[in-house]
C-alpha cells in the first residue's frame, strides 16, 4: 500500500493556504512539467521567513504580488530571512528578487552557496563544458548542444548568502527547526526539523507520487546516490515526522513510509540499468538512458534523464554490477 497524500494543502497553484500551525504553503508556478513549487511562509515578531522563494519569471512574481497581501506579508519590508534549501533554479530563482525588495538576509548551506556561485556564474561561458559533458556519456553533437541549452535559465543569485551548517538551530515563527544535512538531490540540500510539532520541511529530499532526480553532473561530488541512500536510512534512525511539506507535489504524513518506498524504487531501478545492458557489451550511459526512460523526452527531460542514469551506473560499478570503461567517450559494461 503506498503512501497516501495528505488533505492539507489542497489549494490550487498559484494560491496560498495555512496548513501546519503558523506555516502557509504558497503553490508558485514553474515553467517545466513538475508544474508548482511549494514555499513556505511562516509569520514571526520580527517579521515573515520565506523557505524556497521559487522560480524565477512573470507569472511567478505575479503570484507573489497577489498572494503575499492576502496574508499580510509586505514584499517591501516584511521579510525576516529568505532560507533556500538548494541551488536549483525553482527553489532560489527569486531569492535576489525577495532581497533587493526586502533587504532581507538570504541563508544556505555554505557548500551550496559555493555550488551556486559556480553554476550560476553568469561569466562561465557558452555551455560548451556541459556539451562536452553530455558528449563524453554517449550525446551525439546535434543531441547535446540543444540539451544543454536548455540549462541557460539565467539565474541571478544574491550577492551575498549567510551560510548556515548542518546541527544549526533556527528559530522560524512559533517553530524551532534544525538543519539536517541531506545529500543526493544537490551536495548540500537540507531539510528543517521542528521536533517538538514533528513537522519536516523536506525541500527536494522527500517527495510523494515522484521521486527527486538523483543525477551525476559537472559540478557535483562523486556517488550522489549513494549519498541520497545513506542519508534517507539515518533519517530512519533519527527521528519519524508527523507532517512532511514537501518542495513540490502532496503534503503526507507517513514519512518512514515514504522513504521505504523511496529506496525500493531507486533498488529496482538499479535492477532495471543492469538489465538494460544488451549482451553484456560495452554501452554508453545515454544508450542505457534510452532504454530505461520513456521515448519522446524534452532536451530539458533528457538531460535529467542522462544524470539519473549516471548515478545508477556509477553505484552499479561501486558494488561489483558493472564496470567502467575509460575512453574519449565512458561506457559500462554489466557484470
């Protein structure tokens, strides 16, 4: 039996609900498939915190002028600190926008803010390093350069970021949430944890009816699905939340459930990469790609789909599964 979603937060997108306490869930549009990202907005004396501002574009922006007046939160002057769970573009797009209006502080992980300077960089060039990237794991030239394109999105990160670290306290409205640390998704997410109410602010780490991408790219350490099993086993361990709020999809309840399934799917689709090698020759990762994901992908699917695939591959080699054949482009061959 899987996990059921919750009844909290049944608004539509682009609409703003309390469901936990002092904690509203604003469902802001985004331009690509997952359709809305949740922020959190949690009223306090000193003013609101914002957890995952969102993405950043018109209809966006729009949302937030609409909604914010609805539950008495001035843009202008309103805002205590903007937190940003990860560096992907729906979660910190309008970070700078909310602080240059606001002059509110924006925190992260001090790993992720290296990692966003990085990637956001606007003076790193034309994408010829990804393009490269995605050629070296089996993209033939006419495949990659419009999948690469398709990561120019344009984001404009705050000038300054206050780091935070995993273990720190944060007193968030009536809540006092700690940071835990959860790679996989990115090096440096992290998720909020108020034991006392036993609510979870998930960020990308847990997610009903889909599962966050779990992907190999230019920037990121090494293993991250290793990483991303490990950690949801520790959360197993630590503690059971009541209410999970996620970053996008269906608030739920059952969070020892949810990781259960979490790492059920990522086991039978280490199965299925291991399946998928034809007569145990020597395959690209785009070619196990192919054959794992479902045809008709977008250029900006495909590339999530290639970065999946490489931590499948790469955890498949770390146990003994396949291994790794270096040369001017990687293949794997099962075993």
């Amino acid at each position: 039996m899987s996990v059921a979603p919750s009844s909290l937060g049944s608004q539509p997108i682009g609409a703003v609900e309390r469901v936990f306490d002092d904690v509203f869930q604003l469902k802001l549009p985004v331009p690509f498939p997952l359709r809305f990202v949740s922020s959190y907005l949690v009223p306090g004396d000193r003013g609101w915190t914002v957890i995952d501002p969102g993405f950043d574009y018109p209809e966006a922006r729009d949302v937030w002028e609409l909604r914010a007046s609805e539950i008495g939160l001035d843009l202008d002057g309103g805002i205590e600190k903007v937190v940003v769970t990860h560096l992907h573009p729906d979660h910190i797009g309008l970070a700078r926008w909310l602080h240059e209006r606001s002059d509110a502080p924006v925190l992260m992980l001090e790993g992720e803010i290296e990692n966003a300077r990085e990637v956001w960089n606007p003076a790193r060039g034309s994408g010829e390093e990804f393009v490269r990237f995605l050629i070296r794991n089996g993209m033939d030239d006419d495949i990659a350069r419009p999948t690469a394109e398709t990561t120019d999105l344009g984001v404009r990160i705050p000038d300054e970021i206050h780091p935070i670290q995993p273990g720190d306290s944060m007193t968030i409205g009536d809540g006092h949430f700690r940071v835990i640390h959860t790679p996989g998704h990115s090096d440096h997410h992290f998720m909020l944890h108020d034991e006392g109410r036993s609510v979870l602010v998930a960020g990308d780490h847990l997610l009903l009816k889909i599962t966050p991408n779990i992907g190999v790219w230019p920037y990121t350490k090494p293993r991250p699905l290793e990483r991303y099993m490990d950690s949801l086993e520790d959360l197993r361990v630590l503690f059971e939340a009541e209410t999970v709020l996620p970053g996008h999809g269906p608030i739920f309840h059952d969070m020892g459930g949810r990781i259960g399934e979490l790492l059920a799917h990522h086991e039978e689709r280490l199965d299925e990469m291991h399946a998928a090698f034809s007569d145990g020759e020597p395959e690209t990762p785009f070619d196990i790609a192919r054959r794992v994901f479902p045809d008709g992908l977008s250029p900006h699917q495909l590339r999530f789909a290639l970065a999946e695939t490489l931590a499948h591959l790469e955890l498949l080699s770390d146990t003994g599964r396949a291994e790794s054949i270096e040369g001017e482009v990687v293949r794997f061959r099962a075993i």
